[in-house]
C-alpha cells in the first residue's frame, strides 16, 4: 500500500541537494548545516517510501526514482515562485511578460514595442529573448511569439513568412538604381545554415544554371540581416526579421518570384492568461502591426 505524502517539508532541501549534487553546497545555498540539509532529506525519504540518494564518501547521486522526483519538484517550485513573484510585484493585469526568439525580439518586437506602451503606458513590459521555448504553464510567461511550421486553419497563425532577398545599397554600382536577377552570380549569396531555400528561389526564378557563390551561413536571420546591411552579400532573409531596414532604406529587396515558405509566427498564450484584458490588447495590437507589415509586402 503507497504512504500518503503528509508534509511538504524538505522539498526545498531536496531540490536544492539535487540540483548541487551535494549536501554541503547545498547547506551553502540554503544558509543550513549539511548534517541539517541530510536530515531533511532522510525523512522526505521516509516519508515517501524510497531512496532520492545513493551516499558515496565524497559525493552523492540521484537514485533512478530521486532523479524523477527532482524534476517534478524543481517544476512546481518553479511555478511557486514564479506565482510569488507575480503577486509581490502587484496586479497580474499590470504585468506583461512576452517571451519571443532573439531575432524577432531584436529586429521586430523591440523595434515598435514604443507604440504598445504608448497605448496602455501602465502595463509593466517585461520581454524574454531565447530560442529555447518557454514552459507557458509555470507562471513566468504569459504570452510567446514563435517560429513555426503552418497548420491550415490554425486561429493563432499571426503571420505566413516569405523569404526575401535583400542587400545594402552599398553594393549598387554607380549610376545603378538597383540589383537585378543576374547580380546574383557577382556577390554571395548568405544563408541560415542551408542554401536549401536559395536553390529554391532560383528555380522558381528559373536561373538555376549558373555559378553561385553559397559560402557563408549563419546561425539566425537577425545575424544574417545584419551581414546584408554590412554589405557582406545578398542575404535571404525573413521579411519580418528584415522588414524595419527595408522601410527605413537601410536594406533594399531584390525583385524576384519567393519561393514557397511553410513557416510563420504565431501567438501562444497560457491557458490561465487567456481571458485577461492585457492578453486581448497584445494580440490586437500585434494584428494591427502585421497588417501594415503585410499590406508593404504585398
């Protein structure tokens, strides 16, 4: 028969221990003894009915089962906090936090994020740049814009991406107005990490056959953009990522067919967020700004 869990107490002990790998910098961490810090987790470990540790001379090690409740535990200890600090920090109606990649966040969030506050200047705007997705459930996120594969139908779809060719008109020739197709064989042609999507282009344009030069990649289009603005070659690039440089004149785009692109943004929100007030004005005002990016395209 299973033992009920009767108290909470030395969850934070444990976690601390298993994330340190180590009674004593955990008791470091905790401003505990590391006699106190092995006592806490002895009766977790009775009170739960298993071993969370197997105890070598000098070290310890996570038991099978203790390294699965650790994750479980540094979750929901996780949220904990996170709910703590919302509620500190005042009404969760006044706090935005936006999670979104570091190319979006750098070269098209960020950019125009004035224009929200200056709508609803008492929302505190908090926006978290990463690649890595983040866990919309543990209180730290209310909303994210991600990069993803397209679902037809799919409500929350923001923006259908299309991949554009673009340069700095520092390349243009004297008297030259703009680059055509065939200045594609003259200058590189950058890439994300493939030229998958360049080969593409060029067959829809038909001008496959020809000598290209395919030799520089980088890792995100925020990079890549910023090597077309310093005149490094003609980078395809999101038009999203691209569109603030296109506008201002810093980039010009190449005149030529896209090829098709099946990915786009999409707004992800957390189930507990999504009837709030705040929620509903991020995502009219995200609609109105993809409209006026959507209309340029077009």
């Amino acid at each position: 028969m299973t033992k009920p869990l009767r108290s909470l107490s030395g969850l934070i002990d444990f976690d601390c221990a298993a994330r340190w790998g180590s009674f004593k910098l955990a008791a470091q961490e905790l401003h505990k003894t590391p006699a106190a810090i092995s006592l806490q987790v002895k009766q977790l470990e009775a009170a739960v009915g298993f071993e969370l540790f197997t105890r070598h001379p000098r070290h310890i090690a996570l038991t099978d089962k203790g390294q699965e409740l650790a994750v479980t535990v540094a979750r929901v200890l996780g949220e904990l906090r996170a709910k703590v600090t919302a509620l500190q920090d005042g009404d969760e109606e006044k706090i935005l936090r936006i999670s979104t990649t570091h190319s979006l966040a750098i070269k098209w969030l960020v950019p125009r994020i004035h224009r929200f506050t200056k709508l609803y200047p008492e929302l505190d705007i908090r926006i978290d740049s990463s690649d890595r997705l983040a866990d919309m459930e543990d209180g730290s996120t209310d909303a994210a814009l991600r990069f993803h594969a397209i679902e037809d139908g799919d409500p929350e779809l923001l923006f259908r991406e299309r991949l554009v060719a673009v340069y700095s008109p520092s390349l243009l020739a004297p008297g030259q107005q703009a680059l055509t197709l065939a200045d594609l064989q003259r200058f590189p042609l950058l890439h994300e990490q493939s030229n998958e999507e360049w080969i593409q282009l060029l067959r829809e344009n038909h001008i496959l056959k020809g000598k290209y030069d395919f030799s520089r990649s980088y890792s995100n289009f925020a990079v890549l953009a910023q090597a077309a603005l310093a005149g490094q070659g003609i980078s395809l690039v999101s038009y999203a990522i691209a569109y603030e440089d296109i506008r201002t004149g810093a980039l010009k785009m190449l005149a030529c067919r896209c090829a098709p692109y099946p990915r786009g943004y999409r707004l992800v929100v957390s189930r507990s967020k999504e009837g709030m007030t705040k929620i509903a004005r991020l995502r009219a005002w995200l609609k109105d700004e993809i409209d006026e990016m959507r209309r340029s395209l077009d």
